[in-house]
C-alpha cells in the first residue's frame, strides 16, 4: 500500500510538471508581454519599465536561475501568483472566492448525483415501461437545451417575473437565499446527462445473474436494488463522482456571472475581460492540482470498493 | 431519418450562406444588418422572430448563426482528427518511449478542466498574429476548442491501436513487408476510423455549445451576429420583456443538438454494438 501510495505519488510529478509548461508557454510565450496593455493608454516608457520590472518580465526567459522560466515553477510551487490587475494579491482574490463558489456548486452536485442515481435505479427497474421511455425522451431534449437558456429563463421567470427568489447577490442576503436559485438550475440543466449516464451503468449491472438469483432468493426489490445492484455499480459512479468535485472549487462560471455571486466563477470572468493572466494562470494552475490530487482518491477509492482491484 | 434530415439542413444552410456571400446574392440572411423594421418590434407576420435593439431582423441574424457555430464546430473536430487520430495511432503502434511522451501531453491537457482549458487558449490566442495572420473572431474559437479536444479521440484510438496490433491482419502486413507507415495509416486506421466518426458525431454538439459559451463571454465573432451574442444581448433584454431573440437562438441550438444527439446514439448502435447505450 505504501510503495504504492509512493509510486502513483511519483507519477504526479510529470503532470504537474507539464501543467506549468503548459501554462508558462500558454501565457508567457504566446501571450507575449503585457506590460504595455497594464501601464494603460499614454503611459511613458518609465512606467511600462516599472512594470516589466514588478512582473519580471525583463528578465530573459530561460537559461539562468533568475529566467522567467524557472521564477514560473517557483512562484506556482510556493504558491505566489502576483499580483492581479488591482494590485490584490491573486491568492487572496481565490481563497475569497472559494466560500461562495462552493455554497453554490456543493448543494448542486449532491442534489444531481443523489436524485440521479436514485432515479436511474428505479429506472432501471421500470425498464422498457412507458415511465422509462419517456424519462429518456426527457433527458436528451433536457441535453440539447444550451446552459445558458435555463439560466436566462429560469433567471427570468423564477426570479424576475413571479419573484420567487431575488434576482441577483447582494452582500445582505442570507447565503441559503440567494444560492437557492442557481443551485435549482444546476440541478435542472445538469441532471439530464448524469441521469442517462447512471441509467447506462444500473442497466448493464441489473442484466447479470445474481441479480436474478437475489430476486429469486425474494428479496424485496428495494434490497436488490440498493444493497446488491448499487454496490456493484460503484466504480463508475466513483470515478464519475470524485472526478468531478475539483470542478466544484471553480464554481459555475455562468451561474456566478448572471446571479452576481462574487465566486471564482465571477473572479474566471472578470480576468478573462480584463485579460489578467496572472488570474487566469493561477487558476488553471491551482484546478490541475486539485485534479491530480482526486484522480489519486479515486484509485484508492477503487480498492475500497472493490476488494479484487489490488494496489499492485 | 427525421435528424439526419435536420442535421443536413443546418449544413445545406450555412454552406448556402457561404455561397450567397461568396456571389454577393442579396438574400434574407446575408442582408441581417439592414434595417426591417422599429427597434424591438414584436415577432409579427412581417418579421417572424421580432427585431433587436438596431431593428434587424432576428430570424436573419438566427439563420446566419448557423453558418459560425456550423463553421467553428466543423473546424474545430477537423483540428483535434488531425491531431488527436495520428497521436493516437503512433502511440499505440510504437509504445515505449514515443507512447510515454504523448500520453504525458495528454495526461497534462486532461488535468485542466476542460472549460478552463478553452477559456484559456482563446483569450491567449484571440487577436495574436501568427506568420502574418491575425486570429480574429471565430479563427482565435475553433483553433481554442480544436487545440483542445483532441485528447479524448487520441486516447480512444491509443486503445483501440493496442488492441489491433496484433491481430492477424497486422501480422499479414508485416510479413509482406510493408512499412510501418503504410501499416499505420492504410491498414490500422481504417479498421479503427468508425470510432472517430461516432466520437464526433457526440462531440459536436458540445463544440457548438462551448462556441455558445465563447461568444457569450465576449470571446467569439464580435462584428457578425452569433448565438452566442444573440444570447448575451438577450441578457439585458429579457428584463424588458424581450425575449424573441432568446427564443430564436435557443430554438436552433435545441433542434441541432438534439438531432446530433439522435443521430449520435443511433450511429453508434448501429456501428459499435459494444458501446450500446439502452
């Protein structure tokens, strides 16, 4: 288990070594210099010199220990993004938005994956029935409705027209109510796929033979269902669920800008207009890592579940 | 039979916009920036989606969407093959060092959430010169969510590649000697392709969303009308109570996608029985 843990440790090491490549050539490479576009319109030479000085961006790009190159590895490995466009340091900005952003993307994610499987399992169960087809029918036209629709109409008739929910964030709302709304569009928008998905998995699992054997035995339906076909139906809902959740931390970039909701969705927004590199760099960078770190629990998730997967 | 036809219109449409621009013909949707009427005017007989704030017509500016997100999808899925089934293929031909290097590259891209990803290619790449070529518009799109999306197919047809190589057809080819090139692109990837038209006939769809999303955040075709602007516009206007343009644009999205959604899962039923989704 350990030499293991160890080893797949190791294996981290290349990932996260390209994703700083890739976000060192991304942003500093094909970005190119963009001390001009910070100093504004008609700023001197002396102040674009400043700037340069600041971020680093005179000094040569590889080959020395003070490259840009190597300062990239550096700053991301301890942590220090800079400083974004309004002087605030970037990972103050990010851990900020963190609270708000998960508020929204936690209670979202568990209400999709609770209602889904559940639902996937009674469907399954209702296989080929009228309730079955339709809730098929349902969730590929539920698929083709962009995102930003249910958002704009569910912003707009929810909130604007019957007033069910406020329409945008303000700082003296409570949290339950102004994350309400979004939330329930989360749920609505992204409920479709995950359920088509989990229906897949419940099907395939409940054509084998000791599901037969448990229903012959008489069990109730509701035992085979949630202790015998569940259980076995794990390791995809695994390496779906634990997957997604680095996603949580970035928040919903398109709920967060229409509600107002000051996450890191809101932050993503902001610097892409602004085009603040730093921003966006620190953010790709910090979410691969968290990617890497999930994708290590969830194979050790794996040999939980499953005891003839082994950690060899 | 109903979404391929569906499908088909969408593409006979925007190929017949390119014409039309390409022979200056005077048409209802290459002419979306005049005038049809007062600034947000109802939908009524004479203008069957309203009007926008300028009084262009909606149903215009709609059907010459088609012809952007038609063209970026289109692009973007020709990138990533280009990329992604050659990758693929020498990684699971060659294994070894060749295999490591590119299933780092891909572990590397995978490892950024996919949105992040596109976000961030196309506010690098968006208005940057490139030998003399300056990406503007939907060029700085489609090269962002190809560079991106190759990675899925390429992984597909690593695994498919190791699970061909050595079967008997292979091991025929060896031994009259043909070269490894020849091996790889005239004997492996035919027998493999059927998987990159299933994968695409799937991704399409989200390529056409990702274009919705890029032009919404400001990131797309600025000058020209899109889906995406139409729906960042809708924004504002909703609180007006207008809301045709919304409708439109969701409208045409909904069919397309659902016709690709269709037409996807039929395709793969019917040419990979193995991947059946019931």
């Amino acid at each position: 288990m350990t030499a293991y843990l160890i080893r797949r440790l190791l294996y981290t090491v290349p990932i996260v070594f390209g994703v700083l490549l890739l976000t060192f050539v991304l942003f500093t490479l094909v970005g190119g210099d963009i001390s001009i576009e910070i100093a504004g319109k008609g700023a001197t030479q002396e102040t674009i010199d400043e700037i340069r000085e600041e971020y680093g961006l005179n000094k040569p790009l590889f080959l020395s220990w003070d490259s840009q190159f190597v300062n990239h590895f550096r700053n991301a490995l301890t942590f220090n993004f800079g400083r974004a466009r309004d002087r605030e340091p970037v990972i103050d900005k990010i851990k900020r938005g963190v609270g708000p952003s998960l508020a929204l993307t936690m209670p979202m994610f568990f209400g999709i994956v609770i209602i889904s499987i559940s639902l996937s399992l009674v469907i399954a169960f209702v296989r080929g029935s009228v309730w079955d087809i339709s809730t098929v029918i349902i969730c590929v036209a539920g698929m083709s409705i962009p995102y930003l629709s249910f958002i704009l109409f569910g912003q707009y008739f929810l909130a604007y027209k019957w007033g069910l929910f406020p329409v945008f964030f303000s700082p003296e709302l409570r949290m339950a109510q102004y994350v309400a709304l979004p939330v329930l569009i989360g749920i609505a928008a992204g409920l479709g796929g995950n359920l088509r998905f989990f229906r897949t998995v419940m099907l395939d699992e409940m054509r084998n033979d000791y599901v037969r054997t448990a229903f012959a035995k008489g069990l109730t339906a509701r035992r085979v269902l949630f202790k015998h076909v569940l259980k076995n139906a794990m390791i995809p809902i695994i390496t779906r669920v634990v997957l997604a959740i680095p996603f949580l931390f970035l928040g919903s970039l398109l709920l967060e800008r229409f509600f107002g909701i000051p996450g890191l969705g809101y932050l993503m927004v902001e610097a892409i207009n602004s085009r603040d590199y730093f921003v966006i760099s620190a953010m790709t960078y910090i979410s691969a890592i968290l990617f890497v770190v999930f994708n290590l629990i969830t194979d050790i998730c794996y040999s939980l579940v499953d005891p003839r997967i082994s950690l060899e | 039979m109903l979404c391929l036809g569906v499908i088909a219109l969408y593409f006979l449409l925007a190929g017949f916009i390119y014409l039309a621009e390409f022979f200056d013909w005077r048409i209802g949707p290459t002419l979306w920036a005049e005038q049809a009427g007062q600034s947000y005017a109802p939908p009524s007989s004479e203008n069957i989606f309203g009007t926008d704030i300028f009084g262009q017509s909606v149903l215009r500016k709609t059907l010459y969407g088609t012809k952007i997100s038609i063209t970026v999808a289109l692009c973007a899925s020709l990138i990533s093959i280009v990329i992604g089934v050659p990758l693929g293929a020498v990684a699971g031909y060659f294994r070894g060092f060749v295999d490591e290097i590119i299933v780092w590259i891909y572990s590397t891209l995978s490892s950024v959430p996919y949105i992040l990803l596109i976000l961030a290619f196309a506010v690098v790449l968006r208005d940057k010169t490139f030998f003399g070529y300056k990406l503007t518009g939907i060029t700085a799109v489609y090269l962002a969510i190809g560079l991106t999306s190759w990675v899925g197919i390429c992984r597909l047809i690593r695994g498919e590649v190791i699970k061909h190589k050595d079967r008997e057809y292979v091991l025929a080819a060896i031994s009259y000697g043909c070269t490894r090139r020849r091996i790889i692109f005239r004997h492996l990837l035919p027998n493999v392709f059927h998987l990159v038209i299933i994968d695409f006939s799937l991704r399409f769809v989200a390529f056409i969303h990702a274009e919705v999303i890029l032009s919404f955040l400001g990131l797309g075709e600025a000058e020209r009308p899109s889906w995406g602007a139409m729906i960042n516009d809708a924004r504002i206007e909703l609180s007006r109570g207008v809301w045709w343009q919304m409708a439109a644009a969701t409208v045409a999205i909904f069919f397309l996608s659902l016709a690709l959604n269709i037409f996807g899962d039929a395709l793969r039923d019917s040419l990979d029985p193995k991947l059946r989704i019931q």
